[in-house]
C-alpha cells in the first residue's frame, strides 16, 4: 500500500521550508552561483525566482494537499520504475515530474539535463536527506523501466518515442505561449505581460512569444509597456537581438525596436529568440479558431477573462501550480493508472 498523500505533503512542506530564502544566505548564494556558471543562460535572478515559485506554488502544504486529494488513496503495492528524462531550458523545469512520480508512490530513475544539474542535484540531495526512505535513482539507458516521461525538442521527441516504444508513457516537444489582448489592458497588466514574455530569457515553453492584438492596436504601447529593464536582459539574448535586427534592417523587413527585442506582424511562432510576433485580428473567433488549430504548439494562453483550459492571467506564466501539466496532460493520473509491475 503506498503511503498516504498527508506523508507527501509534510515532506513536500518541510522541503519547501529548506528552501525559503534561498539565494540570500552563503550557502544558497553559492549553489545559485554556481547554477549560474554552469549554464551562462541563467541569471541569479532567474534561479532564485523559479526557486521561490517553486517553493510557492508547488511545495506549499495547503497546495499540496489541495492537489492530492483530486486522485484519492493510492492503492499500489509494488512501485513501479519510472523513467524521467528531463529538459534543462528554465532552472528546476524537471522537478513538477520528479514530484509527480514520487507523491505516486512510483520510483523515479532521474536523468538531469547539463544545463540545470547543479540545482536539480541540490534540490534532489535536500529531498532524500528529509526522507531517507524516497528512493531517487539515476537513469541507465540500459535497463528496462515500467514508465517513460521524456521532454525535449521536437527531434529528440521522435527519438523518445523509439527508444520507450512498448511502455506507457509521456513524450513532450517543443511548445510556445501566446498572449490574448483586446486593447483594456492596463499599463500594469502589460508590464506583467512582460515577465511572461521575457523571464528565463523566453527559453521556457510558458514564455509568449506570439501576441494577439486587434487590427487598430497601438503597437508602440504595447512594445513601451512590456520592455523589461534593459540591465536584466542576459547579454546572450542581447546578442540575439542584435543579430536579427541586422538581418532584417539587411532584408529591408518592417519591425517594431524595443531595445533589446523586436516585434514583427505574422501569423505564426517566431523561430527567433528575441523576435515577439504580433498577431492582428478582426474577430475574437479568428483567435479561437487558431489556438484550436495550434493546440498542439501551445503550452499556455496569457490574457484576461480568457476562454481555455490553460488559461492564465497576466504576470502567472511562469508560476505554474502542481495542477498545471505541461501540454495539458495529467502526469499524476497517468502514473496513478499504471499497470503494477508483473501484472501485464
């Protein structure tokens, strides 16, 4: 029988205690320094605010029980081996799977991505000191595992699929975030916005990178209201920028200057980092349509009073609850109605 969701939420709590403050004393300064050095894509301020919404969001108590009462008593009485790969694009983006498959009562078999190993290892290390008996194994490709959740780029998506061909499981690609404005938007819900668009330096897939604006929105506003203050900007994406606005100045294309991004007018994800693409629409139904025909491209949808099932409002992208499955897929109920192992 596997234990009961108050045993995970205590821990989960007592971890989340371990964490608070983190970055502000020597201890956690280094860990998050070193974070940093590892991988030039992060900045301090991005280790310690993803910590924090961590800490928040996913590991608080009454979060945390909310979130496990919605699948009942765990039943299982022989743990399955659970394969989890993880991506490393935003610090800590693999740990909601790691949770996941060990409030299951499942055994997690962790592959950390070189880019956000130094504060996975941490985080994994304060975990399996509050609670010896959580067994957080490595994963070795070899060996054969009764689950699969894998998350990647598209490419290594199709490579996934071949190589857990055979066990359930959960395969993630590449996905983007868009933005719904009617033109009330207030200067204070734009500049939210803006954390959306360019936190983790919009590596994340709940970054927005498209905007939908109606036809006779003022996109000088807009590019005013979500520039973020030029010193936060990571100089790598600072490069970026610099490189496509000379490609385009060079193709003789129209695009708006924010300093350190441009916005362009299309109808599709941009394939640039620092590029924002504006969206005009006539009707709230052309938008619809096109989220409907893209869903499977979309992680998230930023607006007001918006009409999806993942929808969030203006400012919360990158603050995700435990309930906010990438790609909209219930990787508790997905682990909850796996087969015990022996029983296939």
């Amino acid at each position: 029988m596997g234990k009961p969701a108050a045993y995970y939420t205590e821990l989960f709590a007592r971890l989340g205690g371990l964490l608070e403050g983190f970055g502000t004393v020597p201890e956690t300064r280094a860990v998050a320094e070193a974070a940093v050095a590892a991988n030039p894509w992060f900045t301090l301020s991005d280790v310690v605010f993803s910590v924090d919404a961590v800490r928040r969001n996913m590991l608080d108590a009454a979060v945390s029980a909310r979130w496990l009462s919605y699948y009942g008593a765990n039943e299982r009485t022989v743990r399955s081996r659970v394969a989890v790969i993880m991506a490393g694009n935003i610090p800590l983006v693999g740990l909601s799977d790691l949770l996941c498959v060990v409030a299951s009562d499942c055994i997690p078999y962790i592959k950390m991505s070189s880019k956000d190993s130094v504060l996975m290892e941490y985080v994994v290390g304060l975990l399996c000191g509050l609670a010896p008996g959580i067994r957080v194994e490595r994963y070795v490709p070899e060996e054969r595992y009764d689950a699969a959740i894998a998350t990647g780029s598209d490419n290594t998506g199709r490579y996934f699929h071949a190589l857990f061909d055979g066990i359930p499981s959960i395969i993630r690609g590449s996905r983007s975030s868009v933005a719904l404005l009617t033109g009330e938007e207030t200067d204070g819900e734009l500049h939210a916005l803006g954390r959306d668009i360019f936190r983790y330096s919009g590596l994340g897939c709940r970054n927005v990178s498209l905007v939908f604006i109606p036809l006779d929105y003022d996109l000088a506003r807009f590019v005013r209201a979500v520039a973020p203050p030029e010193e936060a900007v990571n100089p790598k994406y600072r490069n970026n920028y610099r490189s496509l606005r000379a490609r385009l100045r060079a193709a003789g294309e129209d695009f708006y200057d924010g300093g350190t991004f441009v916005v362009t007018v299309g109808d599709r994800f941009p394939v640039s980092l620092s590029n924002i693409v504006a969206f005009r629409y006539d009707r709230a139904e052309e938008v619809y349509g096109w989220l409907e025909a893209n869903d499977g491209a979309v992680q998230c949808v930023v607006g007001r009073d918006v009409v999806h099932p993942r929808a969030v409002g203006f400012g919360a992208a990158q603050m995700p609850w435990p309930w906010d499955y990438p790609d909209g897929t219930d990787v508790m109920a997905f682990l909850r109605a796996l087969p015990e192992p022996g029983s296939r």
